[in-house]
C-alpha cells in the first residue's frame, strides 16, 4: 500500500517537473540565469576587488582598521587640527 502511494507521487512528481521544464516562464529564468553568470564571470576576470586585500594579513588589516578609527575620531574632536 505504501510502496504504491510512494509510485504514485513520484509520477505525479515526474509530470509536474516535465512540465515545469515546458514552460515559457522557467525557459526565462534559465536564459536570465545564464547572462547573469556571464556578466558575474566577465566583471570578476576584469577586476578583482579582492586581489587588493589578498596580499594582507589579518593582524595588518586589524592595525590598519586602528589607525583608520584613531585618525576619523581625533578629527572629529578637533576639526581645526588639520
């Protein structure tokens, strides 16, 4: 009885997915779904915005972030500074 149930469903299953394939609109998404990774594979061979932090340790990010956060607050307290 089960065995037959579990048959049916993925009958059931099949077709849908069949017709799911057939339709206008999932024949789109699979066309945007391709320029999309087209432009993604483009824009990431010409410039990599992580190759200018490949080259960088975490404790030079961290010490880097530090100065970053001690210059914008003393110049925030002292504007006439600069």
């Amino acid at each position: 009885m089960e065995q037959k149930r579990v048959e049916e469903d993925a009958l059931v299953y099949n077709w849908l997915q069949q017709q799911l394939k057939l339709s206008p609109a999932y024949k789109k998404v699979l066309e945007i779904s391709a320029s999309m990774e087209l432009k993604d594979k483009s824009s990431t061979e010409l410039d990599n915005p992580d190759d200018e932090f490949s080259d960088i340790s975490f404790e030079e990010l961290l010490e880097q972030e530090k100065k970053d956060s001690f210059w914008s607050a003393f110049l925030s307290i002292s504007p006439q500074a600069y």
